[in-house]
C-alpha cells in the first residue's frame, strides 16, 4: 500500500447502531484503510494558441511567433499524443488501423490511419542520433548476436533481421540476403565473436570470429531426436553441449578459474563420439541432397571449432545462448 496516497475519502457511518445518534468524523476512534489503483477517466484536451500581433507606438507592428512544436496547420494533435500512438506502432505492434481506433477510443480524438501512419517517419529522424550511437556500440562490442525471421506488413512477407547484446538491439528489414544484413550497418564493420545460426550468409563475413548459436543447434537436435526416438546420439551431443555451456557460465562468473581437464575431456568425447555415432546411423545419400540429420552432423562436425569456440576461452569467448540441459546416462554411451 502506498504510504501518501493521491486521494483519502473518509466514511462515517451515518448513525449509531446503538441509539441512533447522528454520527461525525470527530466521533472516530480509528478506521480501516483500502487503497484503489485505478486511472483517471483520459480525454483530449484542446489547447488554443493566440499569437497576437501588436502595435507598437512608433507604428511598427510586432507579431509573437508560435512555441516550438506547434504544427503550422490551424489543428493538430500534440506530442503526447503522438508518442502514444508511436509507442503503439511500434513497441507493442498494434497494426495501423488498430492504433487509430485505439487512439480514438482511449482519448476521444478523431485521429486518421493515415495520421497514425505518418508518425512513423517523424519518429524515426527524431531517434536517428540514437540509433547511430547504438550501431556504432554493437560494431565495437566484442560479442554481437545476429539472426533473422519473417514477418507480414500488409499482405508481403518480409525479413526483420537483427544485432544485438544483452543490453542493446537493432532490428531493420530487409531481404535475406548478404546485401539486406549489410543493410542494418553493423556486421560488414564487426570484428568481434559472431553469435549466429547457421545460414549461409553469415559465414561470409570472414573479419569476424564466428560462434554457432547453442539455441538453434539444440533445437535441430531436439527436433531429430523426435523423428528417430529410439537413436540416441542427439541426445548425447546435447548433453555434452550443456555441459560444457554450464562450465563455461561458472568460468565467466568468476566461480571457477578455468574449465577442468577432465571435465573437458568428457564432455568433448561425448560430443564427438556422439557425432559419429549418427554419421554411421545415417550414411551419405547419393547427389548433393543430403538428410536433415545428415546435414546438421557434417556441420557439427566440420565446424566443431565454430560450435566449441565458447568453451576455448570462456572467460572471453561469449555464451552460445542458453543450450538446454537434457539428461544422459553416461553408464551407456551411443
């Protein structure tokens, strides 16, 4: 409960119980308190601004100009308004035609979807300066997580690609391709550890360190494990890269100095025997067209050093992301 509250109301019984006697809030001898946390009914306020034109005694006519951010058209909607419909848009999602209504809705302003959709360019040269420095922090950040996916504006399908920390993020559409990641301004200019999955693109930024992205892997191999239920490698591999990422996250929180001899050796043999193990169980098909199984252990294993990279040096190297723990029984291996 808030210790000052905004607004008290007092109640008083309207008489006694007793005799009937017309009670006050100087016959009080202490009360119980309940506090409401609610919002204040919101509707637009309409502010008129009179520039007045004055004449002065030596004939000169001054005129006072308008303040700053007051739009040259005779009505307009006001900065607060327009941060909430941009907020809308853009942090929560809310299509267009949704925001307008919405808008119109909460605060009684017959706003337009074209007036909405205007904000957008308006907002974006307002956090220019911000987003320039935020792209040049990833670009001189030592660990940097790229990915994208689809999304639909309209009825067309488009790329939403992504860089980004822990702490920062900048996310630009564009096609799939190494010109629309080029796009965003950020991967041509890194030369730290890329964090990534395993599309072809990323692996043409030869400035960089690159580091396959433990999410991804462990779902490609969550997704195996469901399709051949009774083979157990995936299962292994999964263990071993668990392992080593919960080493590795105790190295950069300083609990341990380094990752224990044998605690890396077990997990690395598990991790390549696991690996070869699956090779065997599905061999290499005729043609260029492999298995998606096929595939993703000829990546493990020829891109072992791009996948291990967070365990060669953890006090540095960055985390894959979370690899998710998944039981094995060592007592029998694949």
């Amino acid at each position: 409960m808030a210790e000052e509250p905004d607004v008290t109301e007092d109640h008083v019984p309207a008489a006694c119980t007793g005799c009937g006697n017309a009670l006050s809030e100087g016959d009080s001898i202490g009360f119980e308190r309940r506090q409401v946390r609610d919002i204040p009914l919101s509707t637009v306020e309409v502010t008129e601004h009179r520039a007045h034109r004055c004449r002065c005694g030596c004939g000169t006519v001054s005129s006072a100009p308008m303040p700053e951010g007051v739009a040259g058209s005779p009505s307009s909607y006001g900065p607060n308004l327009r941060a909430l419909a941009v907020y809308l848009l853009v942090f929560q999602h809310i299509p267009v035609e949704r925001t307008a209504q919405l808008t119109k809705d909460v605060s009684g302003a017959e706003v337009s979807t074209g007036w909405a959709a205007s904000l957008l360019p308006e907002a974006a040269g307002l956090v220019a300066g911000p987003v320039n420095l935020i792209r040049a922090l990833l670009v001189m950040g030592h660990a940097l997580h790229a990915d994208e996916t689809t999304t639909r504006i309209g009825s067309m399908r488009r790329w939403l690609h992504v860089a980004c920390t822990g702490f920062l993020t900048l996310l630009h559409l564009a096609p799939r391709s190494r010109a629309g990641a080029d796009a965003g301004g950020v991967l041509p200019h890194y030369r730290g550890v890329l964090v990534h999955d395993s599309l072809s693109l990323y692996a043409g930024y030869g400035s960089c360190t690159h580091q396959l992205c433990g999410a991804h892997l462990t779902r490609e191999l969550t997704a195996l494990e469901e399709d051949f239920p009774a083979q157990k490698w995936h299962q292994q591999i999964r263990w071993a890269l668990a392992g080593l990422n919960t080493q590795a996250t105790r190295v950069r929180a300083g609990k341990i100095g380094e990752i224990a001899t044998e605690a890396l050796l077990l997990y690395l043999e598990a991790f390549q025997r696991g690996i070869a193990v699956g090779l065997s169980q599905h061999p290499r098909a005729g043609g260029r067209k492999q298995s998606t199984a096929r595939n993703l252990l000829e990546r493990l294993r020829d891109q072992a050093h791009a996948v291990l990279r967070f365990a060669d040096d953890p006090g540095t190297c960055p985390s894959p992301t979370t690899v998710a723990s998944v039981p094995f029984d060592r007592s029998r291996p694949s």
